[in-house]
C-alpha cells in the first residue's frame, strides 16, 4: 500500500501502476466549506472519499453549497459521510441527501461497492458537546460497530478509534475503544479513513490497516492539511 500526502505528489498518469492493478483513493475529512478560501487543491485519483464535517452547521444552504463544491470535482467516484457538524442530516436526513447529486454516494450506516472494493460509512463518534450524530459510549455505539459486516475493504467513520490519531490538544485520546477492537479483531479492513480530531491528522499502519486522519483544517478551522492520496492495490 503506497500513500501519498499532498496534491504536489500525485505521479502523472504516465508513469502511475496500470489502473486494473490499483485503485488511487482520495482523502478529505472536516474540511468546513475551506474551499470558499480557493487554496484547497484536490488531486486526481479514482475514489474521493470525504468522512465528514463538510459544514459548519449543517444548514441546507451550507449542504447545498458544499454539494456544489463536491459535485464539481473530477472524480469518478465520490464517497460523502457527515460528521457532527453536519446537522441536517441527522435532523433533516430526506431534504439533505436530496441535495446531494447523483455522482455522491453517501454511506450512513450502509455499504457500497466501487471497482470491486466493499465501503461502508457510518457517522456516529463518542458523545462531543450537543452536536450531532453523538452516541454515548458502550453499548450504544458497540451496537452500531457491530452492524459494520466483515470483509469490508474500505470504512469510512466520522470519528477515530481509540489511540489511533485520536490524540488532542491536550494530550488526551479521544476515540471509541469499541470501534478500535472490531476493526482489529473482525472487521479488518484494508484503509480506515476518518477525521474529527483537527489536532491529529496523518496516518498510521497497523497489522495491515492503514488509518487516515484526513482532516483539512487545524482548530482553527483554517486550511492545514492537504489531501491524502492512497494507492490500494
């Protein structure tokens, strides 16, 4: 598995492995309508994946402007999962999804196939202040990590497992101990992107998992990250 940090790296695609060898996929996470600043640069690639906090507060016009932004992108495949900042979707989840177009597949507790690769997203995270999709820990969010099926090559959450990027300002990890044991212990997928955690970003291997912190913006909501780009064979 090669990765690859930062639009300036992406190889031409002259000189990329053949396509049906691999898949190049696209990282982005908490990015909080940053583009409107016109200094976020996405790279090509086959599958972008954004895992969450599209917006500040998940209003429909924030849904429909970040819609605008993400539609446009060149990407084949385009992969949504929201965060807690992305209220209207666990308020208004009908009138929000409507407004995302065709070419946006959002995952919410469920399961898409790319290319061959099995994808599944789900947005919940460990209760944070009163924002959305909270759940408290234990057997609330163990419930909906146990709904994830095995076999899964891609997973995609809102928020980190436990010690893995999850690590704050202050020191503390932040992650869900139950989302970390079914990922190590039965789900085992091959790329587990999330974000959530602005102060962690980055990426971490581990018994054959690759983990992404694909957040795009530091605390104080201002671009600091560019995206990940992930070549999964």
């Amino acid at each position: 598995m090669r990765l690859l940090r930062g639009a300036e790296k992406v190889l031409p695609s002259a000189f990329r492995t053949p396509h049906h060898m691999k898949m190049r996929i696209v990282c982005i996470s908490d990015t909080h309508l940053v583009h409107r600043d016109g200094e976020f640069s996405i790279p090509d690639g086959d599958l972008l994946i954004h895992a969450g906090d599209a917006t500040y507060h998940g209003t429909q016009e924030e849904i429909r402007e970040f819609n605008a932004w993400f539609a446009a992108l060149p990407h084949a495949n385009k992969i949504f999962v929201a965060g807690n900042h992305d209220w209207g979707f666990q308020l208004h989840p009908e009138q929000s999804r409507a407004k995302l177009a065709p070419s946006i597949i959002y995952l919410q507790d469920s399961e898409t196939t790319v290319d061959g690769l099995r994808i599944y997203g789900s947005p919940w995270q460990p209760q944070f202040g009163l924002w959305a999709f909270n759940l408290e820990r234990g057997s609330p969010l163990r419930e909906r990590w146990q709904q994830i099926p095995t076999g899964v090559d891609v997973l995609i959450t809102h928020g980190p497992p436990f010690g893995i990027l999850d690590r704050t300002l202050s020191g503390r990890h932040v992650g869900c101990r139950d989302l970390h044991a079914e990922i190590t212990t039965r789900i085992k997928p091959r790329l587990h992107v999330f974000g959530h955690i602005h102060e962690d970003a980055g990426r971490h291997e581990q018994d054959g998992i690759m983990f992404i912190n694909a957040c795009n913006v530091d605390l104080t909501y201002r671009l600091a990250h560019q995206p990940f780009v992930v070549d999964l064979p």
